[in-house]
C-alpha cells in the first residue's frame, strides 16, 4: 500500500491510503501526549488520574492503559520522580513530578514544539483558504 504524508495544523503524519481522518487525528494526539503530560506535571506535582482528567477536559482522551506505561518510561529515563502521599480515599497515592533532568527536556520539547508550529504554519497558511476557494468555483 503507497504512503503518503499528510500536513495537518501542527504535525506531519504518516498516512496510509483508505485511512480515516479520525484515525489520523489520534496518532496525532498520541505524538504530542508526552509534551502535554510533562507540562501539566510542570505546574505542579500530580496523580495519573487528575493528569487523565486535565487531558480530558482539555479534549485529549487518554486511557490508564496508555498513562501508567508512559509515567513508567518517564521515570525510568530519569525525567519524572515520584512520592507517596496518604490518601482520605484509600491506599497512598503516587503522585509524580519533573526532576532536573525533566525539566530541561520540556525545555527542549516546548522549543521543538514551537519551532514546529511556526514552520508548518507558515507552510500551510494558504492551503485550507485555496482549497476553499477551488471548491467554491466548483459549485458556480
């Protein structure tokens, strides 16, 4: 099956003919899962599931079965630590934060990340109004 590439707003994503938009929109997301995760984590120490929460009401759906492997890299790769802290709810709680080391890579993630948008931005400014327009001329 061919591959092509698809410019989308922000990314650029493999695409594989037949592929559904929506399926290009979650690989998508999963790409820019970890910059979000440890920029939540930045504001302040967190629990996977407020995390999960956050991400949610920001409209990233995320499952714990793709959260708790992620924090698990994270830290193995020295880029989050953790504690535990008692809970009123139940058994103690671990709640995980960025270490040096962390907070030097979403340094470099964010400038990455901005460098990114600006230049397929500036790529694809014109594209969505000239597709328009041709649709439009089209229908006449």
């Amino acid at each position: 099956m061919p591959r092509y590439y698809v410019l989308h707003s922000t990314m650029i994503i493999p695409y594989l003919c037949g592929m559904k938009i929506e399926n290009t929109k979650a690989q998508m997301r999963k790409g820019i899962l970890e910059l979000c995760v440890l920029s939540i984590i930045a504001e302040k120490e967190a629990y996977p599931s407020d995390i999960i929460q956050q991400l949610k009401d920001s409209e990233l759906i995320v499952k714990q079965g793709t959260m708790y492997p992620l924090l698990t890299r994270l830290k193995n790769d020295g880029i989050l630590t953790y504690n535990w802290q008692e809970s009123e709810k139940g058994p103690p709680r671990k709640y995980y934060s960025l270490t040096e080391k962390g907070k030097e890579f979403l340094n470099g993630l964010l400038d990455t990340w901005n460098d990114l948008v600006a230049t397929v931005n500036a790529t694809t400014m014109h594209v969505k109004k000239k597709i328009t327009r041709k649709k439009a001329v089209k229908k006449e």
